[in-house]
C-alpha cells in the first residue's frame, strides 16, 4: 500500500501513560493506592509542564490529592498547566506559589480570589483565561485536554468502580476527556468497599483510587437562612413574581443562590398561592438542592429540578422526592454541572443578583483586588441564540423585544438581575462604570470581566421597582430605564424624572403600587419558612441543618 | 404542616419589643411609660460615639392582661444585644417599684439579653443588681413576675441569674436561659470545651426544651407571641411563694440533679438518663411531640415541687 | 462617631391630620435604623434630625427626605433618627411606616 | 490578705470556719456579737458545686441561728466558665443563692459582704452584690471586665477606655469607682473590728445603691429615671 502520510507512530500518548504507569508499578495494589504512596505516585505519574485537572467543584474537592501534590519534589514536577473549575482552597495556590504549576485556566476563584490577584501580580501565576464552565468543560475535549486529572467521590470498590455520592458535578467530563485521551485518572474516595451503590464512572477508566485519611472537603454554600431574608427583599420577590413570572408564566428557569432569589422561592407557597399561581409557574427548575425550595416543593409547586451538585444536609429529602429530583436507582441524587448548565442555558429565564450595573446594564461581580471569575452565571444569564423551540414566555419576552416588527418571529430569553440599589456599607449598585474595567487594567487582561452583558439583559428588578428593557425603543430610553429604578445612588439622581415618569406610563417602568402591591404588606410574615427549623418542619424532619445553622 | 394554621402565627422571636408587649396584652391596652419621644437616651454610649436609641433598648408601660392590670417591660433584641446599661436597667427598676405601689396583678418580663452592656459596664451590673432587688419586694408583696424568654439574645449573664429569681419562665424552644455564652466558654476554655459555632450544641445545653427538662422553665410554648400570651395569662396570678419551706424544696431539686446529672457532658446524656424514649431526637420534635414524648418520664416543675413537699 | 444633621422642609398647604401625637418604627441595629415621628407646632414646617453612623451621606438624605416630603401631606411634623448604617431603602421604608403609623388611632 | 488573716483581724482571732472546696463557713464573735461567716476563697470561680454550698450554708444559718448576722466573705473570679456548669443552669444555682439570702434578710438577718480579694462580675453579683450593705479591703480588686477584654469585646480603641477611665467610673474597673457608683457602701480601713461592728449599727436599708451613686456623683440616671418613671406612673 502506498503510505501518503508522512508522521509515523500515531501511538505516543499510549506509549507515555504505559511509561507512567509502569514507574508508579510498586506503589499501587491493583489500582488501589495506600494514602501514604500518593506524593510518590503523582512524581512517578506526572511529568514537568503536564496538564492536569484538579476536581474543584461548588460542593466536593480532590483536597488529599491536590494536599499531596503540594509535596512534590519541585526538581521533579514543574512547570505544571493546571485547569480547573473552582479555586476554592488555599492549597489550591500554594502549588503555584512553589513553583509546581505555572499555567491556570479555570472558572472561578471566590474566596482565594485576593491571594490569585496577588500571585497574578508577582508572576507566579500566568492565566490563560476565566471561564464559564461550559466554555472549559468543553475545551478539555478540545485544546485543554487534561493528562493526569484528580477527582472526587464518595466510594470506590477494589476493581475501581465509582461512586460519586449525590454531589457528582464536575467529575464525567473530567474523567472521560482524561480517560478517552491516554491520561490518567486518580481518584479519591472516602471509602473502599466491596461494592459500590451505583457505578458512576466504570473502573476500566479509573487508574488509581486513593481511600484519603479525611472524608473530602464540602461545604453547605447553597444554603440560605430565611432568617436573614429582608422585608425589602420580600418586596422584591414580589414584584417578581407578580411582575415577571405571572407576567410571563415562567415555567422553566434557574434561580441564582442569593437570598434574593431564596425569598421568591419562599414566597411561592404563599403569595404566589394566594395569587391562584400553582401550577402556572416555577415547574422546572435547573438549581442546586436549595433548602429554601423546600416548601415549593412540598406545596406542589415544583415538579422537576435538575442539579449541578447537592447541598449538604439535603441528602435525605432529595432521595425521598424522586419524583422531583434526578436520583439514581440506588436511591440518592445524581447531579451534573454540565447538564444543569445546559438545561439552564436554555431555560426561559434566569434571576440572580449581582455586586454591579452599569448604565448600559453590564453587570459584574468583580471586586477590585481580587480575580473571582463567575462560574456558570453568564451561561444561565444571556440569551441562548442557539435555541429553536419555542414556549409562551420566550415568545411574549421575543415579541416585546422586537417592538411590533413583523419580520421574523423569535424568542427571547428573560435574563432578570435583582438587586437592592444599595449594598451594605452604603455601596451603590448602580455605577457609571463597573470596577470591572479597572480590574481589566489592574491585570491586564483582554476583557473587563461582565457576568450578564447589557444586551442580553432584560429586566432589572430594585426596591423601587422593575425596568423592562425589552420595552425600551432605544439606548437613551434604556438608560433612563436603568437610572428609573436606581434609587438614591448617583445614578438613580441623575434621572430625567419626566423621561422616567413617561416609562412609568408605557409600563416599561413598574412601581410596587403600579403592580398593585401593598408596600406594607411586603415583610418577612409572607415568607412560607421563616427559619432553617420551619424548613426542617416543612420536610418533615428529612432535611438535617448542618450544625451551624441551627437554632434548636 | 398545616400551612394555613402556620400562616395565622406571628413569631415572638422575630418581633420588636413594642410588638411584643402589643401582641401579649390585650388589644389597645399598652400604655408606654418613658416612650421614644421622652428621649431617655445613654449618655455613656452617645459619650463613645455610638448609637443611641430613644429607648435605650427597653420599652415600658402598663396594660391589660385578660383584664387585668399588669405592668410590662421588653427589651429590644436588636439594640446593643438587650444589654443593660444605666438608664436601661434604671427604667426596669423604676417600672417594678411603680408596680409595687400600685399593686398590679403581675408584672411581665420579656427579656432579650446578653446581661450587661459592656460599654457601661459598672453602671449596668449594678443596675441588674437593683432590678432583681426591686423584683424581691414586689414578690414579697406577692405579685407574680413572669419572665418571657423567645428572642434572639437568650437571657444570658447576670439577668440569666434574675431571671430564675422570678416566680415564673415561660420560653420557646428557640429561647436560651443560662449565665455564661458560648462564646465566653469558647475563650475562656477553647473550642474543646465548647464549639459556639455548633448551635445545635447551643440549644441543646441552654435552649428551651433542656431548660422545660430540667425544670428551669415553667412552660415551654411554640414560637408565637399568642402561644406566649395564653401561658402568661395561665400564669399570672399564681405567686411562687419564697419562703423557708420552698427554698429547702428547691436546694433539695438541685441536689438531686448535681447527684443524678452531675458527671454528665451532653445534654443528650441527662435526657437519657431520664429514661426518655427515643430522646437523641428531642431537638427536632415540634412542640406537641415534644410534650407527649416527655410526658410520662418528666414532671412538671409544678408536680417535681409537689412530689418534693410530700417527701 | 456620629454625625448630625439637620433638615428643614416647607410643609404641605393641605396637611393631612395625624391621628395620633407620636409614633416610633424601627431598631437601632447594624444597617437599620429608628424613626421617631411626632407632630410639632412648627409653623407650618416639617424639620428632621438625623444622627447616623456613617458619615458623609447629607445629600443622600436630604433626597431620600425630600421625597418622602413630596409623597406625604405633612406639616408641622418633628422626625428623629438614629442611624445605624441604614441603606436608602431602609430609610425610605421605615419612612414610610412611620408616617402610616401615626396616621393609625391604634399601636398595632 | 488571704481569708484567714482577714477573718483574723475582724473577729480578733475568736471565729472557727470549716472549709468545703472554696467554700467556708462558720462563725465569729465581733464585739460580742455573734457572726456567721459564709464565703469563697482562693479567687474561687463559682460553678454550680460551689454555689450550692454556699446556698446550704445560708440555709442552715436561716435554720440553726434565726437573725444571725451574716458577714459575706468575697474572692471571686466569676462564676466558672465550663459547658457543664451551664448544662445543669449554673443560672439557676446562683439564682437559688441569691432567694436564700433574700430569705435571710426577710427572716431578719442583716448581710454584709466584704471583698477582700477579688470579686468579678457574675460571681460578685450573685454574692456580695446580695449583701444589704457591701464593703471591700482597700487592696481588693473588683471589675466588670478587665479594659484590653472591654476593648475587644466593645471594639472600643484600649487608649481610649483608658483615658475615659480617667473621668467615668462607669466602666473603670476599680474600687473607687465601685464606690462612686454606690455599689460599694465603703472601703474598711483601721480596725476591722470596728469597721463590721459599725456596718452591724447602721440602720436596715432595702437599696440605697442608686441614692449614694447619684450623691457620690457617679451616676445619676439610675435614680432621676426611676423617679420619672414614677412620676409618669402618677405615683409621686
């Protein structure tokens, strides 16, 4: 046969992880290695300027793992690209801090967000880019496909079979980029036993599985105490529920994690009940196990939610709510980021809130100092081009947008930011521009990080009331939209107050009272659980706090 | 859960001091005594540059009790953690000496407090002092203290100690009585001694339901000021007397539980030892669950003293 | 430390009648704050006092004032405050509960 | 001075004092009048075992020798700071002390409290804060809290309580202040013996507390506002 091509061995890869494989020979006992090897296996297995993935979810961590790799010898493994969802560990940076890894993409950084500004800044870390997920899970299968990957998870059996308890999240993606590219995978389990619950990752893809000394890191961050719910934010909910999702009959959607959003979800059982709502809105949810769903849940509300990882304490009610939950034959929760993030891309709305608007409606968690990153935020908050089936409230958001012009018919994805005009410590919301742009100078980075852009945003709901941007005929009349409901922060005082009064009286600004709601009715006695015991109540004792959250 | 039912409650432990006292007397009955526009604020706090309230935290008054005349305090959760300072303490005081004068029926306590305000210290322990003396005669001249317990702060430090001077406790589950914090243990003796931070370990050992166990709290109720209400009117015209006779009935309650409790490091153990069923999940029984579950392994304070007399 | 301030508005030419002499809303706590309203024989004139905690927001309270003035028809009215870091929509809303509250016979 | 050499002083040696843990009792003639003595020692923190023995100890005073003066002894460093004290309601057991005392002043026994080490907030408040009239040795020390633990706890700058410390007694730790503020009927100095006899003399008192505060100029609402508070009543 005659050979045009002119590489030969098309094995290479192959070839390296059998070379890996047999230097970590002596360490393992099948694929089962003692904790104690594990500095010791990752130098056998890893190689200087390797790509690697660390698990590093909302919920579950490979903390003994990335621990162990902090100990490497830095002779023997430098240089390392390490890509990665969540920074949420100190350890997580101390292996840039040695020398270890140089190269980091991710997603988001959150609280270790000032001390990855200050290694940005003193050259120990050099950023590719700030993801969303889906953008990096996606780029293992294209251009960031990892060669030694690190996960999580609840048990493992001898042979290597996984399982990854109901806080699943990031680990198929990371597996199976790794596993299907002659990588390979390491596991760590809180426990090896004889047989698994369910098979969530299949042992002929697992290398190794490490029983770690320490049950993996977790933490309860979905949780969301009605306690500390405002009456201003009560008002909020309302006028969002009133004002948007009746408005809308908004069945399909993702809810930020806030308090904010908490209280909509506490109102539904009872204001949006009184409003003869059920069955109407709110049907299908892709969110995280919030606690604060529980009464929607229990009064009929919610007939689906998909998750992208569990909450702590959760575990119980979930595995008990099958009909509502995506839970595994063997009772509990399988989650998935990559699925919640896709289910929740093209959903009919999304609501969270946000540190930032600018005039133009660009929002922005970003705080100067820090590098945090959104996670699947801008996912869930912009408009999914890409969508081609149609529904009542994308439609109507489609029509509003379009203004009457008959040409093509389209839809419209609600994407609603809902915020006080205030913060605490009397900072403004509302800005002329977004610390984002300082950010972007700080450390030169090619763009100023946004969460929702100004385009795909539709409504912003305030204290003061809602702006339906869909409305606005054009770029003036959206920024006295915008200032229309920013309250008293310099951006709200510098309304024209007759521009704003003629939005008033087109419906594309609505106040409390234009909703038709009584301000004073607005407290915390409409909320359906008032505290993290009404929520236990209201599950039936199936919910169980973590500690910390308990008053009783 | 019965939403509807739920719906109809109005919480004692979120309320404001003023509608407390609303909600537990009669309707349209409070009259404020020293109200905000009086404007008896803490020369001592204005003094450090802090915030003042009109109220200095507490509010006063008299009012109707199913008809009878009470006096009345509350002290605000939300204002310097219900602590007591000079003229805080001193509106206490002066509202016991006018309800000893006026010879009221009862005098109501809703308390919500850390014990004294640091930021006056010397003045605020000696005015805790002054109140529990002033509490003193009036139960000598026997009419009923009831203290209310279900806010936010507990009932905590010297007025932890006041508290149990009073005839009577009615708390929520969610209420705390004892001296010393959490968080004062936590420092003083480490987080081993105690983690502040497991609430659950909080309230097992100072909240509501141990306090009804051991007989420290006279009525345990759901957190609803109407629930506060009804025990209250139960309550309020029965003095405890404190004589010879009922004091050596008490040192003799207390002995018995230094001698059957006394080694014990959780409240899970007493609750144990008391034979109770099932009694790791007393914490997340509801209130009537609670009371069936106790019942036939706890007696009231009321039949312990009783059962104490006989002896 | 705290700062005072003094504001000064022109009452209503047709003034609503308070039903009652004083009322007070609120809590002096973190990001909270306590309005004590009280009608007075100002000559016509409404005035505030503000003690706050945070300091350097004058121009953002006479706004906020000033339109709580233009939503309600008062004259001679005294308001208080003490001010605990409070936002503006705090204020505003303990505003206007002050104000329906002194308009009630009845303390609820 | 530690107890003895206190007790020593004011009963001229004539006393017999039994100690259980940090808790004494006995009693002492003074001027030949007999006295109960009931009391801590060794800086005691007054935990539950502590507080019941002092409250059996007033009891059987009440019991024993009806309208025997009883002098306080006062060296406390608080009530004691352990989860298993607060478990059984240490609360309830300093509360049960403080009725007993009540119930001997009703049953007419004159108290009198004499701090002669250390007397810290709860632990003084549930004992020689209970006395008719409370004294303390001029070497004593009696505080609230100490100013740096203030400082934090209040997040009050230390220089700064330290210099208001300077004016107020309101929060200065300290006899001096203790006695502005009339908490502190006096300060013994000279003759002991002649100090209690002469505590013994004074004529009964209820609470004078907030009078000698306000005459002494260390605080003055604590009388004005129960005063108005009266007034508003229509009582005076």
């Amino acid at each position: 046969m005659m050979i045009l091509g002119t590489s030969s061995g098309w094995s290479k890869l192959k070839e390296n992880r059998h070379q890996r494989l047999q230097r970590a020979a002596q360490l393992a006992q099948g694929k089962v290695v003692p904790a104690d090897n594990v500095v010791a296996l990752l130098e056998a297995v890893i190689e200087p300027y390797d790509r690697v993935c660390i698990e590093g979810d909302n919920q579950k961590h490979a903390d003994y793992l990335s621990r162990c790799l902090t100990q490497v010898a830095v002779e023997r493994i430098h240089d390392l690209h390490i890509v990665q969802s969540n920074i949420a560990l100190s350890n997580h940076l101390d292996i840039f801090e040695k020398g270890i890894a140089r190269r980091l993409d991710f997603c988001y950084s959150g609280e270790q967000g000032a001390r990855m500004a200050r290694l940005v800044g003193e050259g120990k870390i050099d950023v590719g880019a700030i993801h969303t997920y889906l953008e990096l899970y996606g780029r293992y299968f294209m251009d960031l496909t990892p060669r030694v990957c690190f996960v999580a998870a609840d048990s493992a059996d001898p042979d290597g079979n996984i399982y990854t308890g109901p806080n699943t999240e990031d680990t198929p993606p990371i597996v199976e980029s790794t596993a299907f590219k002659n990588g390979i995978v390491i596991a760590q389990v809180n426990d090896i036993a004889d047989r698994v619950p369910r098979v969530d990752v299949p042992a002929g893809w697992v290398d190794y599985v490490v029983k770690s000394p320490k049950p993996y890191y977790i933490e309860p961050i979905f949780t969301r105490d009605p306690a500390q719910i405002s009456d201003i934010q009560v008002l909020m909910a309302m006028m969002v529920i009133k004002g948007i999702y009746a408005e809308y009959g908004v069945n399909r959607l993702n809810h930020g994690i806030g308090f904010d959003t908490a209280a909509i979800e506490l109102l539904l059982p009872t204001y949006a009940a009184d409003l003869g709502l059920k069955g109407k809105i709110c049907q299908y949810m892709m969110v995280n196990p919030c606690p604060t769903l529980i009464p929607a849940i229990e009064s009929g509300f919610i007939k689906s939610i998909h998750s992208a990882g569990s909450e702590l304490g959760m575990e119980k009610y979930v595995a008990a709510r099958p009909d509502v939950f995506f839970d595994g034959p063997d009772g509990s929760m399988r989650s998935n980021r990559t699925f919640c993030q896709l289910g929740g891309h093209y959903a009919d709305l999304f609501i969270g809130s946000t540190l930032q608007i600018d005039v133009d409606g660009n929002t922005s968690t970003a705080t100067l100092d820090r590098i945090a990153g959104f996670g699947g935020a801008p996912n869930f908050g912009s408009d999914s081009r890409g969508r081609r089936h149609s529904s009542h409230a994308w439609l109507k958001a489609g029509r509003e947008a379009s203004h009457g012009s008959t040409k093509m018919p389209r839809g419209r994805k609600l994407v609603v930011q809902m915020v006080e005009t205030f913060r605490e410590h009397m900072q403004p919301t509302f800005v002329d521009k977004l610390d984002a742009w300082q950010l972007k100078d700080d450390f030169k980075m090619e763009l100023p990080p946004v969460m929702v852009y100004g385009e795909d945003l539709t409504h912003i709901v305030t204290e003061e009331g809602i702006a339906n941007l869909l409305l606005c005929r054009n770029d003036l009349e959206r920024e006295q939209a915008i200032r229309g409901v920013a309250g008293f922060t310099q951006v709200g005082l510098a309304r024209s107050h007759r521009a704003v009064e003629n939005l008033r009286h087109r419906g594309i600004i609505r106040r409390a009272e234009d909703l038709g709601i009584d301000k004073r009715k607005a407290n915390r006695g409409m909320l359906a659980a008032r505290s993290i015991k009404d929520l236990v109540l209201w599950s039936g004792g199936l919910y169980e706090p973590p500690k910390r959250f308990r008053n009783w | 859960m019965n939403l509807a039912e739920w719906r109809t409650r109005e919480s004692f432990y979120e309320a404001t001091a003023r509608r407390r006292i609303t909600g537990v007397l009669d309707q349209n009955s409070f009259q404020e005594i020293l109200g905000p526009a009086d404007r008896i604020t803490s020369p001592h706090l204005e003094e450090l540059g802090f915030p003042v309230s009109f109220d200095d935290g507490v509010v006063i008054g008299s009012g109707l009790l199913n008809g009878n005349n009470v006096m009345i305090a509350a002290q605000e959760s939300g204002f310097m953690g219900g602590s007591v300072g000079e003229v805080h303490g001193a509106k206490m005081t002066g509202l016991l000496q006018s309800a000893l004068a006026t010879k009221t029926t009862a005098v109501l306590l809703l308390l919500d407090t850390g014990g004294v305000r640091l930021h006056e210290a010397n003045a605020g322990l000696v005015a805790i002092s002054e109140i529990q003396r002033a509490a003193f005669r009036l139960r000598e001249a026997g009419i009923p203290i009831l203290v209310l317990i279900g806010g936010n702060n507990g009932c905590y430090g010297g007025m932890g100690i006041f508290a149990r001077c009073c005839d009577h406790v009615i708390m929520s589950e969610e209420g705390r009585l004892s001296l010393a914090g959490p968080e004062v243990i936590e420092t003083a003796g480490g987080v081993e001694e105690f983690d502040s931070r497991d609430r659950a370990l909080v309230w097992r050992t100072m909240g509501g339901k141990h306090r009804f166990l051991l007989g420290e709290a006279d009525r345990l109720v759901i957190d609803d000021i109407r629930a506060f209400r009804a025990a209250a009117i139960e309550l309020m015209q029965k003095p405890e007397p404190l004589t010879l006779e009922s004091m050596l009935q008490e040192h003799r309650r207390l002995a018995e539980r230094l001698e059957a409790y006394g080694d014990c490091k959780d409240a899970l153990e007493i609750w144990k030892r008391m034979g109770i069923p099932g009694s790791d999940s007393i914490p997340i029984m509801d209130n009537e669950a609670f009371h069936a579950a106790i019942k036939p392994y706890v007696a009231s304070k009321e039949t312990q003293e009783k059962k104490c007399h006989e002896r | 430390m705290i700062e005072q301030l003094k504001f000064d508005f022109p009452g209503h030419p047709s003034p609503v009648q308070p039903a009652r002499g004083n009322a007070c809303i609120g809590v002096v706590n973190s990001g909270n704050l306590e309005v004590l309203i009280e009608s007075a024989a100002l000559g016509g004139r409404c005035e505030v006092d503000v003690k706050t905690s945070a300091n350097g927001f004058k121009s953002t309270w006479a706004a906020v004032l000033e339109d709580f003035f233009a939503r309600n028809r008062f004259a001679d009215i005294k308001i208080s405050i003490n001010d605990y870091g409070a936002t503006p929509a705090i204020v505003s809303l303990r505003l206007d509960q002050a104000a329906a509250e002194i308009m009630e016979k009845e303390m609820r | 001075m530690n107890v003895e050499q206190t007790l020593d002083k004011i009963f001229s040696r004539e006393y017999k004092i039994e100690r259980d843990g940090l808790v004494i009792s006995g009693s002492g003639i003074c001027k030949g009048r007999t006295v109960a003595i009931i009391g801590t020692v060794d800086h005691a923190a007054i935990g539950v075992d502590s507080a019941f023995r002092l409250a059996s100890a007033v009891l059987k005073v009440i019991q024993e020798f009806p309208k025997r003066p009883i002098l306080l002894m006062v060296d406390t460093q608080g009530q004691r700071l352990t989860l298993q004290d607060e478990l059984l309601a240490n609360n309830a057991y300093l509360a049960h002390l403080a009725k007993c005392f009540e119930l001997a002043r009703r049953m007419g026994h004159r108290i009198v409290s004499l701090v002669y080490g250390e007397a810290v907030s709860g632990g003084y408040f549930a004992t020689g804060m209970m006395a008719e009239r409370a004294y303390a040795l001029p070497d004593a020390q009696i505080r609230v809290m100490a100013l740096d633990a203030m400082a934090r706890v209040t997040k009050i700058p230390l220089e700064k309580l330290v210099e208001l410390c300077k004016t107020s007694a309101i929060f200065a730790p300290g006899i001096p202040s203790f006695v502005r503020l009339g908490i502190l009927e006096d300060v013994w100095q000279g003759t002991l013996e002649d100090c209690l006899d002469r505590a013994l003399r004074l004529p009964v008192v209820y609470d004078n507390r907030a009078q000698l505060g306000r005459e002494r100029g260390g605080r003055e609402w604590a009388a004005n506002v129960a005063i108005r508070i009266r007034v508003s009543a229509g009582l005076a």
